[in-house]
C-alpha cells in the first residue's frame, strides 16, 4: 500500500512542478507582453541566441516542406534572362544585387533581408523555388505565388543561381542588356486555379481593411465587415449581391462607385472568382 | 442513456468553453484598465453637435432604418438590405466613401444620394435634427 503511494507521489510531485514551471512562465509571458516591458521596435535586435533559434528552425522548415519539389533544368540562357527581369523588377528592391544596394526602406528592416548570392550558393534550387514561391512569415518576405506564374518562378530561381557568378559590371552589363519584362501573373495561362479564396484574400491584403470571417487579421474597421456574405442585399450600396457582380467590384471598385475608397488592386479574374466563392460560401 | 448524458456534458463544456472565449476576449481590455496607462487609442471623439442618443434611438425606430439595417439596440432592427450598423462608432469612413465625421454621417443620413448618386440608400427626408440625434446614436454604437 504505502509502496503504491510512494510511486504514485514519484509521477504526481514531477507532474505537479511541471504544471507549476509552467504557469509561473505563462504568468511571466503576460505580465511582460500586457506591462508593454517588449520592446517590437526594429532598432532592437534579437538575442543572439533568438536569432540562431529562428534561423535553425526557418532551415529545418524549408528543408521538410520542400522535399518533395523537384526541381526543372535551370541552365537554359532564356530562363536565366527572364529570371533576372522578374529579379529586377520585384527582388532586387530588398535583396539588392552584386555592387547594388537596397532601397532605403529595405535597409532597417528586421531581419534584414538576405543577400541573396550567399543564399543562392548554398541552398538548392527547391528551397530558393519553395521560399519565393510561399513567403516567409513575420520577416517581410512575401509569397509570389499569386503574382508570378509557375514558370517565372523557376526562372527567378535560375536567375538566383547564376547571381553569385556575376561581378557587378556583369550584371550591369546584363541589366542593361535586358529585354523582356516579368509578366505579371494574370496574363499568364498557368495560374495555378487551386489557391483557395481565403488565402488569396489574405494574399492580396484585402484584411487590412476588412474584418472577414474565416480570416485571421487585424480588427481593422476601414471597410466594412465581411461577414454573412451572402445575406447582403448589394455590394457597396450599389450593386445587387450576385457573385458575378462581386467579382466586377473586387476587380474594378471605381467603375461601381466612383467615391469609393476601395483601391483597385489588380486582381486577376480568377483570383476574384475565388474571391467571391469564399465570400458567398460564408453564413 | 450514457449517449444523453455524455449530450449534456459536452453541453455544458461547451457553454463553459464560450464562456471562457468571452473573458479571453475582454481579458487585454479588463488588464489594460487595471495597469492602466495603455490607452486603446479608438475612434476619434464622435460627439455629435446638438445630437442626442436618446432621441435619435426613438427617430431610428420611428423612421424604420431597421427594415434595411441592423442596428443595436433598435427593436426589430434586423434588415440585411444595407449593411449591418453593429459598432459604428469604430467605423474609418461612412459608407465607404467619405472620412467619418459627424458633419459627413449627417448629411449621408439626411441624404445619401445627393452625396452618392449610385446608392442605394435613399433620401430618408428627416430634418436636421432628427439626423444629428440618430448620428449621435450610431456614434455611441462601440
């Protein structure tokens, strides 16, 4: 009996301090966050060990998710030069490029944006594809899925693994050589169809000024609430509710209202249908 | 019978579970006041001139802004034809279109097409008053 208590005490008294380890933590975690003691300035670094931490768990991250991309031939000299217009045109404003700096508002950023050369040079192609293609959270690096076809994707990445060949005459040279532009995504055949509504929502922002149900985001009040979608009786007070009318005002917000202050976003058609699918599958 | 039962406990976690979601959410609030000094910085003062809440609550019910509107605290004020009215004072712009003040929600209120012609909110052909009491109402909705 008493030896049955004894090795009941051996797994309650652990149990018990861990449970006690735990809320003391949880007690401390918010008297920090709620007293305002954080400090989310940018001016302030991370803990060394802080930095080392995410950046390990940002590697083994890429390192599972891209596992099964596999990687098209990335020597073609065409591919190359159409990766470096869609570099030039969206990467080089924060990642810079050999002898060129990055824009001031790319400067402060933290954590400040890679050099992408080094990158290039130890990363295989799918990670590079896997990270440009899906964004990293919470560093400022966006997902380029919905904004650039499959195609210019991997010619970003065959772009990014000729970059730590290049001297910066080099890449003059070749910028100045340039041709063709980035062809923005929705004049392109390959969009991927299967990106669902509330993930482009996300992706084109709509939440920083919308609060919409099944949409995580800031509880901003600009626009108006999304929510029972499909119990509104007109969009923006002017045109009766029908997903095909959803999808003129998601593209062309102005030509419905001309006060309006919804921006047009440059919504691709079909990112809109999405759109409006999402919205009216809502209660 | 154990089915029932098990029905009722989930129930009751359920409801405590809510509950619970509840005091999450009005938790920061409830700290905030009791470290004080963090301010929620919130809607701009939205006091309406010569505005009363009381008498606009009773100009909202008689002018039936409900039948298109919901709107709290308005009896039977559950229309789905115009937008929902529910925390209006956090609201950025009025009807999407102009900056929200009192001298815009009144005039939109009095006369929405004069301001937007495409709307489909019509000219409710109340006086002054009437409109400042209801903005002043509206302003009050957190």
């Amino acid at each position: 009996m008493k030896a049955r208590l004894a090795r009941r005490h051996k797994i309650l008294l652990p149990l018990l301090g861990a449970g006690l380890l735990m809320a003391v933590g949880a007690v401390t975690a918010a008297a920090v966050l709620l007293s305002g003691g954080f400090e989310v300035a940018a001016t302030r670094q991370h803990f060394l060990l802080t930095h080392r931490l995410l950046e390990a768990g940002l590697h083994f991250s890429i390192r599972t998710h891209a596992r099964d991309i596999v990687a098209p031939e990335l020597g073609n000299p065409q591919m190359v030069e159409q990766g470096m217009a869609c570099y030039r045109q969206h990467c080089e404003q924060c990642h810079g490029a050999p002898g060129r700096a990055s824009v001031p508002a790319a400067m402060g950023l933290l954590p400040v944006p890679a050099s992408l050369v080094q990158t290039a040079r130890d990363w295989p192609a799918e990670w590079l594809y896997y990270v440009t293609r899906e964004g990293v959270r919470m560093t400022g690096m966006p997902a380029w899925e919905v904004r650039l076809s499959e195609q210019s994707l991997w010619d970003t990445v065959a772009f990014l693994k000729v970059l730590p060949e290049l001297t910066p005459a080099d890449y003059a040279a070749r910028a100045a050589a340039l041709q063709g532009q980035c062809p923005p995504r929705s004049d392109l055949p390959d969009m991927r169809p299967d990106v669902p509504g509330d993930v482009l929502l996300r992706q084109y922002g709509c939440h920083a000024c919308h609060h919409i149900d099944g949409v995580t985001g800031p509880r901003s009040t600009t626009g108006p609430a999304l929510s029972s979608w499909p119990r509104r009786s007109y969009i923006a007070g002017t045109l009766p509710n029908t997903p095909e009318n959803l999808v003129r005002w998601i593209r062309d917000p102005k030509a419905v209202s001309p006060q309006t202050l919804m921006p047009d976003l440059g919504v691709a058609e079909s990112h809109a249908m999405e759109m409006a699918a999402f919205l009216f599958s809502q209660r | 019978m154990a089915a029932a039962g098990l029905a009722t406990r989930l129930a009751t976690h359920a409801a405590s579970l809510l509950a619970l979601a509840r005091l999450a959410r009005a938790a920061p609030v409830v700290t905030c006041f009791l470290i004080a000094g963090c301010g929620t910085g919130g809607a701009p003062d939205s006091a309406v001139p010569g505005g009363s809440a009381q008498r606009g609550k009773l100009a909202l019910q008689q002018r039936d802004c409900g039948v298109c509107h919901r709107i709290p605290g308005i009896r039977g004020a559950r229309g789905d034809v115009g937008p929902s009215l529910h925390g209006y004072a956090q609201r950025v712009y009025v009807a999407g279109k102009f900056p929200h003040d009192a001298a815009h929600l009144v005039r939109w209120i009095r006369d929405a097409p004069a301001l937007a012609p495409r709307t489909a909110m019509p000219a409710m052909g109340v006086s002054e008053q009437e409109a400042r009491d209801m903005a002043a109402y509206l302003q009050g909705l957190r």
